[in-house]
C-alpha cells in the first residue's frame, strides 16, 4: 500500500456523520431579555424572562415590571421574524410548560 492510499484511507475513518433532523429541532426566537407591549389602546409592558420551545411552539413567559412575583405564559406566534400576537395556553399545555419554565428558571 503506498502512502497515498494510506492517507486516503485514514481520512476516510475520520469522516463525521450529521443528522439534519437534528437541525430541524425549533430554536427558541428570543434569546435575550426585551421589553414587549401588549395591547390596544391601553398598552401593558412585559419582560421576557424565558422563551423555550414546547412541542413546536414559541412559549414565552414574561413578568410585569410592577410585579416582579407573577410570571404569564403565553404561545407566541411569530410571522416573518416578528412578534404578530400572543395567545393563552390550554390547562394542559399549561400545567406541562410551568413545570419545564420553573425548573430551567430557578
């Protein structure tokens, strides 16, 4: 075996082997803390204090700036890169997304 066919060879071995499902996996949009206002006429500000994903949705959970000890969940439903609306989780996506967000906050 001459020396090229042994370097073939070894860089062969060397090869790495990717799974694109598992660049398929959704990444949460927000990563750092913003302020987000919510509602219309009267707005009413929020921090982002988490953005996970569950089950292929965007959940946020946010904190009033005047109530530091309550913390919302909510589905956020991003179109074209921006924030369009929020909307209220069901008692069972609830009750699962406050056990993920409580352990990954504290």
């Amino acid at each position: 075996m001459s020396r090229k066919q042994h370097f073939f060879i070894n860089e062969r071995n060397k090869c790495k082997f990717y799974y694109f499902a598992d660049y398929k996996i959704p990444m949460p949009f927000f990563l750092d803390t913003i302020k987000i206002s919510i509602g219309n006429p009267i707005n009413e500000s929020y921090y982002l204090v988490k953005n996970i994903v569950h089950k292929g949705k965007q959940i946020l959970a946010l904190k009033r700036e005047e109530d530091q000890n309550t913390i919302i969940l909510v589905e956020a439903n991003i179109v074209g890169g921006q924030l369009k609306y929020i909307s209220m989780l069901s008692d069972e996506e609830l009750t699962e997304v406050s056990k993920i967000v409580e352990s990954s906050i504290h």
